[in-house]
C-alpha cells in the first residue's frame, strides 16, 4: 500500500525507530532515532535507514501564556527588513558556570556593529514616519530595503541618515502606488527637503531605480474628502482627467496641478463654491499652477456647457 493510500485510510505514520527492527546491513536491531537531525541510524554499523524525519513531538500542545508559547515554538522570528539584521543573528546564552573568557566573548557579541547601529536608527525612523502616515507593512519593508542597499553602497557618505530614510520611503511609495506626496511625509521629519531630494536623485541614479509616474487618480478620493466633497463631484473630476489625459500629455505635468484644476471644473459644473485659492492650498500647489490647468480643461471640454462630463 502506497503512502497516498495509507493517508487515505488514516493508516500512514511517521518513520520512527519502531518501524526498523533490523538494519538490512548487518541484521543489527540495535536502531536509534536521531531528533536532531531526524534520522533512523544503525547503532553498530551507522546506516542512515531514513532521514528527513518531521519531528512532531510538541504538536497538539496547548500554551496558556506568551512563555510558554515561546518555549514550545521551533522556529524563530520571520525574516525581516526592518530589522538591523534582518532578523538573522543570534545571542549567546549566558550561565554562571561559563568562564571568564566565555564572558568577555559574550560582552564583544553584545555590542552593536556601526553597520547596524545605522539600520537600527533607518529603521526606526522608517517604522515612525511609516506610522503616522499609515503605511502598509510592504511599504516599509520596501523602504528599508532600498536604505540598506544604498547603506551598502557607501551612498550615504556625506548624508543625513533621516534624509535618505524620508527619500526611501517617497520611492517606496510611488512605486507600490500608495498616494503620498513628499510634503507629506517631510511634516513628520526635520529633514531639510533639499536633502531629501537630492537623496532621492542619487537613489535614483546610483541604484538605477525606474521612477514610476504619480498617478493623479490616486489622489483623487483622498482631496475630495478633505475639501469636503460630494462623489458626484468625485465622478466627475475623474472623468475629466481621463478627457484630459486623452487629449494633452501628462507626463511632464505635475500630477497636483491637474487634479486642482479638474476638481475645480467639477465644483463649477455641479455649482459648489470652492475658491481657487482654498482649492490650491488643500492640495498644496499655486492658484497659477491652477489656473493654467483650468484654462486647458476649459479649452477641452468647451465651458459652459461641459458636455465632456455629463458624456
């Protein structure tokens, strides 16, 4: 009967010591289960009978506490790249009977290398500014990954530590498509933005990053709720980026300005009063940068009548 048979009738057990009574070597029945390396071995003549053997002695038991717990689990913590070491050191145990030299190595691997005291303050720095903004958990494992292969590089001779951490997580942003501007993420940081942007430039260049786009409809549910806005006045500023999007090319334009101008059309069609002036300081960009988009998407979709956005 094949294991697959065996799993179906409730037959199949694991290899153990029992199922060996000889070595088919030497005809010894003295076999041995090794539980550290989960292996069947012959005592005299020292046959591996199998190996690979899933050790399921602390299955099925209950932990009651957070001790316990621990005590009983047989793996470490994940991998992680907001950890200094990603997660993969480990600690000598200490004991009274160790000598005094065994105590001296122990105080030496204690102490915290330069390269990880560094990751140390990126990462807690990336966990801070990563939760006030709300970022997801991929965000900032992307943003400490970027940080430590510039930290790798030698990039950050010369730098800010909080300036290159602000220029990861922007990066990190934009490329996993999460709507924050960098004025947002420089309110939680003393950086100074100069810094952060010329971080980001050399990120950019020495680790030859692709820059995706800042996509405008990304931003659009976030401004409509902080001018307050209604979801008709929502549909309709998308599909007037979308009429304009076919029409010029957005690729050189800032992705804020055309959103100030489409949201105000939208509030004129639907007849809200938001001023230009409220409109470019909520989304952080000139009432010139404003008006210039307004008088294209005026040109397009042929105000008054707005035919473009009731199409």
């Amino acid at each position: 009967m094949n294991n697959a048979a065996k799993i179906k009738n409730n037959t199949f057990k694991p290899e153990t010591d029992s199922e060996f009574k000889n070595c088919p070597e030497c005809q010894s029945s003295d076999i041995i289960l090794d539980q550290a390396r989960g292996e069947n071995i012959c005592a005299r003549c020292g046959l591996v009978l199998s190996h690979h053997i899933i050790d399921i002695s602390r299955e099925g038991r209950r932990a009651f506490s957070m001790d316990e717990k621990s005590k009983r689990d047989q793996t470490g913590s994940p991998v992680s790249s907001l950890l200094p070491d990603l997660g993969l050191s480990t600690v000598i145990d200490k004991n009274h009977q160790l000598s005094q030299r065994m105590k001296r190595v122990i105080r030496w691997n204690s102490r915290m290398t330069w390269s990880n005291r560094n990751m140390l303050i990126a990462a807690t720095e990336i966990k801070r500014i990563g939760g006030l903004l709300n970022l997801p958990q991929r965000v900032k494992e992307y943003a400490a990954k970027i940080y430590r292969r510039a930290f790798k590089l030698k990039l950050l001779r010369g730098r800010s530590i909080k300036a290159m951490v602000v220029a990861s997580l922007y990066y990190a942003c934009r490329s996993e498509r999460i709507p924050r501007t960098l004025q947002e993420i420089l309110k939680f940081t003393d950086s100074d933005p100069r810094d952060v942007r010329r971080c980001y430039r050399t990120l950019v260049r020495e680790l030859k990053l692709t820059v995706p786009a800042l996509d405008p409809f990304l931003l659009v549910p976030k401004y409509i709720a902080a001018l307050q806005l209604s979801n008709e006045v929502e549909k309709s500023t998308i599909k007037i980026i979308k009429f304009y999007s076919k029409k010029y090319q957005v690729g050189g334009k800032d992705p804020k300005g055309l959103l100030a101008g489409a949201i105000y059309v939208a509030c004129l069609y639907h007849g809200i009063s938001r001023s230009q002036s409220r409109i470019a300081k909520t989304i952080q960009v000139t009432e010139v940068t404003l008006r210039s988009r307004f008088k294209e998407i005026s040109k397009i979709i042929k105000l008054p009548q707005y035919s473009a956005i009731k199409a």
